[in-house]
C-alpha cells in the first residue's frame, strides 16, 4: 500500500493508520456482530482497497467510506452503530471544545489565581491564560492516559501544562561565555561590551529572550565576578580620562596611552598598589568614577528586569546570584546591588520582587568575624531584614576553592554537583526540562481508605511505603515523557538557548536529545506533603518535630529518594528529588482529595483547606526558628533535586543582628539553602507601617490603622513559595493565601 496523509480536524498531517480503522470496527463488533472475524478482515480489505490511490484524504472522507463500505456489504446494523460512534465522538468533541471556552470565558470575566506573580485582570495576561487553556487541552489530546488520569485525580502533578512542553524549564545560562565570545539576541548580533553598563544593559536582553524560549527561571550565577570584568574596563578608561585630565592642565603634554603608563607603573587597575601610591588622586577619582559606574549599571539592571514584560505576560522570573569577589570591582558590585534593592523603585521606593537575589556564604570567607568579607554578609542581613532578600547558599570552604559550588536555577532547583567536563565543574549552561510532582498526603488517605473500607490492618507506615512503591512506575513514566517531549527539540527552536550559547552552541537543526541524557541537565521528581502524611498516619499525634513523627518522615524521604535514584538508572535519565514549591497545588491537591476521600479527609486538614510544601514542617504550628531548623535539616540531603528552608521574621523588619545568627545557625546545621521571611507592609494612605493582614470575607488586605482596602495605595510583599510577589495586586488560589495568612512567626 501506498503512503496516504491523513488531514487531521486541526490542520495536521499524520501518515494513514489502518489500526485506527479496525480498533473502531472490534468496537461496533462488541455492540453488534459481525458474523465472524474474516467479515472484519474483509471490510479492511475493501476499505483499503478505497482508500488506496488517494494522496492525501481528511479524517471526515476516510469515515466517509467504512460507511459507505458497511452499507454495501449489506451490514447496516453495523453501519449505524458506526454512525452512532461518529456522532458520539462528535458531541464529544464539541462538549470537550464547550468546556475549553468556558474555562477561556471565566479567564475574561474573573480572571485567574494559579500564578501569583500574574494581574489576571491586564489583557495581555488574560491573552497568555486563555492560550494557556489551549495547551492544556492539546496536551490532554496528546498525553499518556494513565498519567493524565493521575494528573486529574491530583495523584501527581503535571507542571506548566498550560505551556508547550516541548521547551525546557529553568537554566543557568552561560552569561560568561555570552558576553566573552558574542551572541545573538533575536535579529541583533551582539559582541564583547566594553563597560559594566553595556554588559549588564545585554545582559537584561539576553535574560528576557531566554524567559521567551523556556517556561522557568532564568538564574544568572557568579554576577559579581561576570560583570567585575567589565567594571575593571571602566576603572582603566576612568583612570585614563582622570590622569589626562591632570596632565593637560600641568604641561604641554595633551595625553599618553595606556601601553606608556603600564609600561611605567605596570597594569591600570583597582588592585596595583604601585598605581595607588604613585598616582593617589587619579587612582582615587578612578574607583570614584567607576562605584558611580557601577551603581548605575545595577540600578538600570533592576529597573529594566522589573518593567520588561516577557512572552507569558509577566515579569522574567529571574535569580542572580553573588559570589565570593576576588577583586575590588566585585565587592562593589554586590554592595551596589544590595543598595539599589534597598532604595526601591519609584517614588515610594518599593523594593523590587526581581530579579531574586542569592548570596553565597563560605566559612572563612564570609560568614564570621574575622572573615575578610564578613562585613559584605552583615550588609546582606540588612537587605534581608527590609527586602526580603538575598537567600543563602552555603558551600564549605574546601568545595568552594574547587570550584564545587552552584546557584540555583530558578527559585530553588539543583544541578548535579559532581558533573565536571575536563576535571572542570560546571558552573554554566545547566538546565532542568520538567518537573512531576507526588501527592505524598494522597497515599496516607489511601492508608486511611484501606481500613475504612477494606478492612485493612498492621503497621499504617509499612502499607504506605507498599503503596508509593506502586507510585514508582507512575513517577517513571511522567519523567520518561518529559524527555519524550523534548528530546527531538532542535537548537534552531530555541537559538538563544542551543545555538548561541546560553546552554550550547548547536548547529540549527541538532537536537537536543544527547544534553537530556547527562547530568548537565535535570528532571526533577517532585513531592509535597510530607509533615501531612506523617500527621494523616499518626491520627495528628505525631508530625516531623516529634521523635517518632521524625522517623516516619525520613523513611518516606529515603524511599521517595530510592525510587528517584532506581529510576535514574533505570532510564539514564537525570533525575533528582525536588522540594516542590506548590504555589497552588498545595490547594488544587487539597481540594480534589476532599473531593475524592469525603469523610476520611481528617478534620484540622478540612478547616486548614490547604496542604504544606515539600518536607516543611507545617507552617501554622508554633515552633522556634531554631527548633525549626533542626527539624528540617535531617530532610536536606534527600532533596538532591533542590530545595529551600525558610523561617517567618515577622514585622522585626531591622532586626539585622538576628538574621545573622539564623544564618550562621542554619550553616552550623547543615541547611544548604536558607531564606528568611520578614514583612514590612506600607499604607500610603495613612503611613502606616507593619503588617497589613488579609481579609478573606473581602479577598483583600485592609490596613488596621485607617481601613484602606485600595491594593494600590499599599504595599503588600509575600514570598508565595520561591518568588515575592506584590498581593496587593496580585493574588494566589484561596488555599496559598489562607496558608500565607496562617504562618506561624519563628523569630521571637
């Protein structure tokens, strides 16, 4: 038989399936049949034999002649049961399209709370959402059933289904090798900037056209020591311009070069000591010059990162990430950084929500008295206690000399630590392409079910663990469709990433399958819920903080990390176990497990009405910041996928001190990333600051000074999960504020 194409109803070409054909008639056969099998046998034969000569056929004319083929073959009971299917599978169709533009049509009319760093009210949103609807629609056409049923039944997670999941997640993307060796952004040919402004002015373009090939963050590590090379070309043309200036105005000599004066005095930079001592005033009205230069550049950075609006109709979600500085112009660079987050933007200088900012700290670097950058880590714990930010990351002294250290791709997602290319660790060009989350609460209701309805007795944790072992093949087949998905991606799709260096740099029609395979890249095997679970087995007597509530958990984390890592072998795929952040899973979960398990559901998870993310101790119990710590810690290592542990500060917006302490306790404990929640609410409309709580008879925040419940004469900043946002316009799904609103303060 010849090779037919199929016209598909959206448009799309397939090649002629003749199974297609003979799984619908053994459907018929089932509601009326055929005589015996050779009659099925002999309407494919004849259909065929119609069919063949034909080029190219719609869906519509094939069905067309198994009709009309059954009709003259005398078999019109058949021929109108396959009527019947038709028109069934019509009104499906047509019921399923229905349910597509009611979901489109409630975007427009209320909008939307599954992304809290989206207005849901702006048109271009209301544009990416209702587009968002198409996918998740084309995405459910085109998916396993199994794991689409399970991503229904909130078993597990499809993340970002409402994006092409043909594109890749989140990234480090290779800045250095970027502004060093040149790139292309869109139809501009960009080369090698010669001032710390240009290169970060670039650098916001390269960011934003990366937010537009991916669906996650986009996380620029090591920017102090990136942008300090730039910064050094500043310090050398101020210099120049400021002993040319004095020359011209003390002799007859109108200038000398840069060769001249290096030949003299050896190299134009902030670190020649001979320079400073035999030039004191030029040298000094250099690092002047260039602070300037550098506060600006930084401020431009933060204007532009907050004022872009990317392809999904929000700010890029970006991370930058500091370092320890090995030169002058790298100190600077995170001090001026840490000073324009401060001021704010605009005239009401509120502090920025991107990019999110991290901060590495290494013993013996920065992270005591007596550390040479210690003073740097107390301006960051300022920062923290105005702004929120930055994070912290810790890295051991002797990993961090080896190159051993990482920022986070996006808010929180890890990269293999051990992955090296030539004995060298990779810093850039690292990515993640999906993520798939567990409902760990769900498999306790299970448990709970089994007694309830089955009979089932012995041991609630040892039937858990035989249930999420049932869980395995499910989370494997989710990761081994993420590569699925992206696997025959081509560079030329996504250039800026694969072909001009942010991860690679490909030839325009490679694939991006062999970069899947390795772990340079991650997929990440997601899970929520775990203090939950252990209180769900326990009958809520025990959670994660108690003795025996700790062991329960870690024995769920180590057969949830076991499965990852069999999984990984079992693929060669690099998965890794993620801290899932949930911005509204830890509701849309909730809900349809209430939904599915009614009265099992126990009664103080009913009135909270949400579930708590990844391994983190329930956040409306009262605990200590420290105890807190302590408690979460044992929990790190298995999360090799990334995760965060955070504490709640409260309103003690200046309590500087405090932060560093939690720091350096974090360290000491092991925390590998650390954050710290503080709040410092604004109304503008009377001065008032403080906490300004949230009101969920209004769905608004009310100021308890005046009673202002105008979002936009306040300032309302939470950390949703990973990222800030401003709740004053924008908002999460009812479950994610009731858990915000419900945080315990740990900082007493």
């Amino acid at each position: 038989m010849q090779k037919i194409e199929v016209i598909k109803r959206n448009g799309s070409i397939v090649t002629f399936n003749k199974e297609k054909i003979e799984k619908v008639l053994e459907k018929i056969d089932k509601e009326v049949k055929f005589i015996d099998k050779v009659s099925i046998e002999h309407m494919m034969n004849d259909i065929v034999k119609k069919i063949n000569g034909n080029t190219r056929m719609s869906v519509e004319a094939i069905q067309d002649i198994v009709f009309y083929t059954l009709c003259t073959n005398g078999l019109f009971e058949q021929a109108k049961a396959f009527q019947t299917y038709r028109t069934q599978r019509a009104e499906q169709r047509l019921m399923e399209a229905n349910t597509v533009f009611r979901h489109m049509t409630d975007i427009v009319d209320v909008g939307d709370r599954e992304n809290s760093n989206k207005n849901s009210m702006l048109p271009s949103v209301q544009r990416d959402l209702i587009a968002g609807e198409y996918f998740r629609y084309i995405l459910e056409k085109n998916i396993d059933k199994e794991l689409w049923a399970a991503h229904r039944k909130k078993t597990i997670h499809w993340h970002d289904s409402d994006v092409d999941t043909k594109l890749t997640n989140c990234c480090l993307f290779n800045i250095e090798d970027m502004l060093r060796n040149g790139t292309r952004i869109t139809n501009a040919d960009v080369c090698q900037p010669n001032s710390v402004g240009t290169a970060m002015n670039i650098a916001m373009q390269i960011m934003a056209s990366i937010s537009a090939s991916q669906y996650g963050g986009v996380s620029l590590p090591n920017f102090n020591e990136v942008f300090a090379e730039y910064a050094k070309k500043n310090f050398k043309k101020n210099f120049m311009r400021a002993y040319n200036d004095k020359l011209s105005t003390e002799s007859n000599i109108s200038r000398v070069t840069e060769e001249e004066i290096e030949k003299e005095l050896g190299e134009i930079s902030s670190g020649n000591e001979k320079l400073a001592s035999e030039k004191p005033v030029e040298f000094q009205i250099a690092k002047e010059r260039t602070a300037k230069d550098i506060y600006d550049a930084c401020q431009l950075f933060e204007y532009q990162t907050n004022s872009i609006l990317g392809s999904a109709s929000q700010t890029p979600f970006s991370t930058i990430t500091f370092n320890i500085p090995t030169s002058w112009e790298s100190e600077h660079i995170i001090l001026s950084y840490l000073k324009v987050r401060q001021t704010g933007l605009g005239e009401k200088h509120i502090p920025a929500i991107f990019p999110k900012l991290s901060y590495m700290v290494v013993d013996g670097y920065n992270f005591k008295k007596g550390d040479k950058y210690f003073y740097i880590t107390e301006e960051v714990a300022k920062c923290i206690a105005n702004t929120y930010y930055p994070d912290i990351l810790f890295y051991s002294k002797e990993d961090y000399d080896a190159g051993k250290y990482y920022a986070r791709m996006g808010c929180r997602s890890r990269v293999n630590h051990e992955y090296q290319v030539n004995g060298e660790y990779q810093h850039y060009g690292r990515f993640n392409y999906g993520v798939a989350t567990l409902n760990v609460p769900q498999i306790a209701l299970d448990v709970l079910k089994e007694e309830r309805y089955g009979g089932a007795e012995g041991n609630r944790l040892e039937r858990f663990l035989d249930i999420l072992e049932k869980r395995k093949e499910l989370m494997k087949k989710a990761i081994q469709t993420r590569f699925e998905n992206v696997r025959h991606l081509q560079a030329k799709k996504a250039p800026i990433l694969f072909q001009y260096g942010g991860i690679a740099r490909l030839e325009p029609d490679d694939t991006v399958e062999e970069l899947l395979k390795t772990d340079r890249a991650s997929v990440s095997y997601g899970f929520l819920g775990l203090d939950d679970a252990v209180r769900i087995l326990s009958d809520d007597k025990e959670n994660i903080s108690t003795e025996k509530g700790h062991e329960m958990g870690i024995a769920i984390m180590k057969a949830i990390r076991k499965q990852a890592d069999d999984i990984k072998v079992e693929t060669g795929l690099p998965v890794s176990v993620y801290g899932t952040p949930a911005e509204s899973s830890i509701a849309t979960f909730f809900n349809k497990d209430v939904e599915n398990y009614g009265e099992i559901m126990p009664e103080w998870l009913r009135e909270r009405e949400y579930y708590t993310n990844s391994f983190h101790f329930s956040s409306e119990l009262p605990i200590d910041s420290f105890d807190k710590i302590d408690v979460e810690a044992p929990f790190i290592k298995y999360c090799n996928g990334g995760n965060i542990m955070y504490v709640e500060n409260g309103g003690k917006t200046y309590n500087s001190q405090a932060i560093i302490e939690l720091i350096q306790y974090a360290h000491d404990a092991g925390i590998e990333y650390f954050a710290v929640n503080t709040i410092s609410d604004v109304c503008y409309e009377c001065g008032y600051t403080g906490e300004i709580s949230y009101n969920e008879k209004t769905a608004s925040y009310k100021c308890p000074h005046c009673g202002n419940e105008d979002g936009m004469k306040m300032k309302i900043q939470r950390r949703c999960c990973g990222y800030i946002s401003n709740y004053n316009i924008t908002h999460a799904l009812e479950g994610r504020m009731k858990e915000i609103k419900n945080r315990a303060i740990h900082v007493k």
